[in-house]
C-alpha cells in the first residue's frame, strides 16, 4: 500500500473521530438538555419519591442506616463502587467511578440526612409520605394523587421533609447519571461522590473522617450539589459559604418554679436576666455591640463589585420575607452575609399557650447561632461572647451550677459551646469555576448568577482545608422550599430543571 494511500486513510480516520466528537458535543445543546431533563424526570419520580419516603433524622441511627443501605444499592446499580467510611456514630459513604485517562478528579457532595419533623405543624398525613401539591383558586397548596405527576405543572410541589435539603438534589444526580449513560455522554474525570448523613446535627465526625482518609478522598476540586438557587430561579453558583457555631446560655433563678404571687419581687426572674443579656448583644439596628466583633471584615472596590453584579431586588427579599426594614448590618442583602452573625435561634422558660403557669422559673435558656466567615476566628468571636456576658456581672461556669456557685454570687450562668465548622470561599476565576460557568450557559443560553458567599452554612471547609481543593455551590431547589420547617417542598420545574444542570456538568469537559 503506498504512503499517499495510507495518510489519506489516516486522514480519513481522523476527520471520522472529529466528526463523533463533534455529534457528541451536539448531544448537549439547550434543546437536547431540555428533553433529556424531561424524560429523566419523570423517569425518576418513582425514586425520588422512594427516597423521600425513608425516614432520615440523624438522631436515629436505624433509620440512617436505611438510607445509608439505599444510597450503595442505588450508586452500587449505576457501576459505582461504594465505600463506608466509618466513624463514632454513623459513617460517611464513598461512591466512586473512574474513566480511562481522566484528566481530573471531582468530588462531589451530597447531604443525605434531614431535619427533626414536628408532625403536628405538616399540612399532610406524614412528613415521609410525599405528597404531590398544586395551588387550588383561593392560593392554598391542596394535595392530588400521585399518578398526576405524570402530567405535572412546572409550579406543582412535592412536600416531604428534604425534599430540598436535600434528598431532591442526590434523587437529580442520579437521574443525571442515567441520563449521560444511556446517552453515551463520556466525561473525562473520576468520580467521587461523598454523602454526608449528619449534615444537620453540624457534621461532627466529619473533620476528623477526612483527615483520617486524606488519600481515599484526594481530588482536585469539589462540587457540592447543594442550597436553594438565586431568589429570581436562574441558574446559580455560589463560590462560598459561612460556617457555623453554636452556643447554649442558661441563667438561673431559685431551685424549682416558685408561685409568682408569693416570691414575684423576691425571687429573680431568669427569664428577664436572660432577656436583659441578649439586648444588651445588639443595637436597635441589628449590629453586635460587643467590641470586637466584626474585626477584620473589609469590603473594597472589587469585593463590592462582585456582590454589587448579584440582581437582588431589595423590596422583593423584603415582600417575601413581609418585614418593613432590615438590620444595618450591610447596606444591602450581599454585603450583610459577608459578616459573621450573632442570632437568637430558640428560647426556653417556664410554660406558654394553654400550659402557662403563674410562676416565677427556675431557669432561662437560649441556643444562639455565630454564622461564620473566613476572616473571623471562632473561638475568638465565642471568647467575646463570654466575656460580654461576664462583663455584665455574671459568674458563668460550664455546668450546672452548685448550691455554693448560687449562694455565693448574685448573677449565675452557664455558657457552652460548639464550633462545628469554618467558613469556605473560592475565587471566581479557577478552574472548577470556569468550568461551571461554562456548563451552565451551554445548558441555559447565558452566564448563571454568581455569588461570593452564601449565607447558610455547609460543611465543606474540613475538605477544603485539609484535601487543598476549590470548592464551589451548585445549587438546584426554589428558594422557598421551607428549609429546616414543617412543610418543605421542592418545586418540579426546579427538580427537571437541576437534572438539566447536572447532565450539563457531567458531560461538560475539563
């Protein structure tokens, strides 16, 4: 065979691979996305609504750990192989997928566990039935049999606890992974998806799991399916998150509830010492008092530039919300979240509603909340906290105190703390955000929202710190989906919507 013959086959060959990569790049235009995310949504509902219907309160480990048994078999049936990487309590779950000569390794994310459920406050007959909604003509959410979803409205809902938070998003990346095999859509990464199942009790093993399993979970960036999306719905990433710690205060009256007729003037409330202390913490404007506090928080020009491109409408966030003004913590949404908070996130004394009792308490007891950034130390912001309330005349101790610690000082408290993770953030400009970018204005015809920070918190600082990777936020779920409350939802547009995202992603080349 001559020379000529043989480079007009080669030529010939090459121009044949060319042209399958380029029918494969064809495969994921606007259009196709579009029907591909339709078809695996409702393909998917059996299972989203399989997955929802297991019980997931980290509090409970049994029922963990039939979720836990659920996610290997649901990855385990799409070639992935599965790890428990175990800790004190429940373990962590490693799913991972390789391909030949990938370029990267991606991390991915996902949160497995819910909030506690108060079954009396859920309009439906159980948080883990889910029940499909539409909105009947007087604006209320009336349920309908399930075989309608088949048909649904892009505004129906799905409610369950962790519909968003966030079994929908794991039930989306499932779906997304059919979607990409059945089509042929390679990807030129590995895969590794880590699910967490105490997500809501602040990851306490986390930290440590990932120190002590370094090399298992090495990666060069982490995507976390996560988080509701931009107020307006349009496709967002955020490239960071505020971290989290936790405080219980409690103030002390007389040794058991008195009769307020015969000890009110005498005996000294808790409940108004208690009171007294968390206003003394803020300004009538919402700003911590305490000295201190937002040290080191500094927002230049190009920092106010960045929040300044989110398309925020202030009186909308404020409709919503149905409050007529907003602390002065920042000028505006964006730059409040950019500061470490101090918020007041439950409070306890004596009796209420068709309980209340004439009485003077025992005790008072509030759980406070630090959100937290990446230019404040924890134990700092917890130590002028301390020292705040120590300032104010209380003798403050860790335990309850003793019949001495009472009998011999006038103000008594005890004040205990958690940090249970740091704030994250990642420049716009590396490599997974370029990529993600890219992923989404392919998907959706224009560059998604990007935000600096988000103001909830998610556990992603340990792998971030100790795996020295980039992380960043893809978040899929409406942003009114009652996170953390009695009837959560997700709406079904966003979850078609997020299975478009995910193929996106997954077929988008690094």
């Amino acid at each position: 065979m001559s020379f000529n013959r043989v480079f007009r086959i080669v030529v010939a060959l090459l121009v044949l691979l060319v042209g399958v990569n380029i029918t494969n790049a064809q495969k994921l235009t606007e259009e196709k996305l579009d029907a591909m995310a339709a078809k695996y949504a409702l393909q998917s509902f059996p299972m989203l609504k399989d997955l929802l219907s297991i019980p997931n309160d980290a509090i409970y480990p049994e029922d963990i750990e039939k979720n836990i048994k659920w996610c290997e078999k649901a990855f385990g049936d799409r070639d992935f192989t599965t790890t428990r990487i175990e800790t004190s309590t429940v373990p962590l779950l490693l799913a991972e997928r390789k391909v030949k000569k990938p370029k990267k390794t991606v991390l991915i994310y996902l949160q497995i566990d819910g909030q506690p459920v108060d079954t009396s406050r859920w309009f439906q007959k159980d948080p883990y039935i889910p029940a499909l909604k539409m909105k009947n003509a007087e604006g209320e959410w009336e349920e309908m049999d399930w075989s309608k979803i088949g048909n649904y409205d892009d505004d129906w809902r799905v409610f369950a606890r962790s519909t968003s938070d966030a079994k929908g998003p794991a039930a989306m990346f499932l779906a997304a992974i059919d979607a990409i095999d059945d089509n042929k859509i390679s990807t030129n990464f590995d895969m590794k998806v880590i699910m967490d199942f105490e997500e809501e009790l602040g990851s306490p093993r986390l930290p440590q799991a990932v120190i002590d399993n370094k090399e298992l979970l090495k990666s060069d960036m982490l995507v976390i399916f996560d988080g509701p999306m931009h107020i307006t719905n349009k496709p967002t990433l955020v490239f960071g998150a505020r971290g989290i710690a936790t405080i219980q205060l409690t103030t002390y009256g007389p040794i058991a509830p008195q009769h307020s007729g015969h000890y009110g003037n005498y005996a000294p409330n808790p409940a108004f010492r208690l009171s007294q202390i968390l206003a003394s913490m803020k300004d009538d404007d919402g700003r911590v008092t305490i000295p201190g506090y937002y040290d080191g928080i500094t927002i230049d020009a190009e920092t106010e530039k960045i929040l300044r491109a989110v398309p925020d409408n202030e009186k909308e966030i404020q409709d919503r919300l149905q409050i007529g003004s907003t602390d002065k913590v920042g000028r505006y949404y964006q730059e409040s979240i950019q500061y470490p908070s101090l918020n007041i996130r439950g409070m306890q004394s004596g009796w209420i509603n068709e309980k209340a009792r004439t009485i003077v308490p025992d005790w008072a007891r509030a759980e406070l909340d630090l959100r937290l950034v990446l230019e404040s130390d924890p134990e700092r912001l917890i130590s002028l906290v301390k020292k705040h309330i120590e300032g104010l005349g209380y003798y403050v101790t860790e335990d309850t105190p003793t019949k001495e610690e009472r009998m011999s000082h006038e103000k008594v408290a005890s004040f205990t703390y958690e940090i249970s993770y740091q704030s994250f953030r990642t420049d716009y400009n590396t490599e997974i955000g370029i990529w993600l970018k890219e992923a989404l204005k392919n998907a959706y015809g224009a560059d998604p929202i990007m935000e600096r920070m988000a103001g909830g918190s998610i556990p992603i600082s340990p792998f971030v710190t100790t795996l020295d990777i980039p992380a960043v936020s893809v978040p899929t779920v409406n942003r009114d989906n009652n996170q953390h409350s009695p009837n959560e939802n997700i709406r079904l547009g966003n979850y078609r919507d997020g299975i478009k995202t995910m193929i996106a992603i997954l077929g988008q080349k690094l």
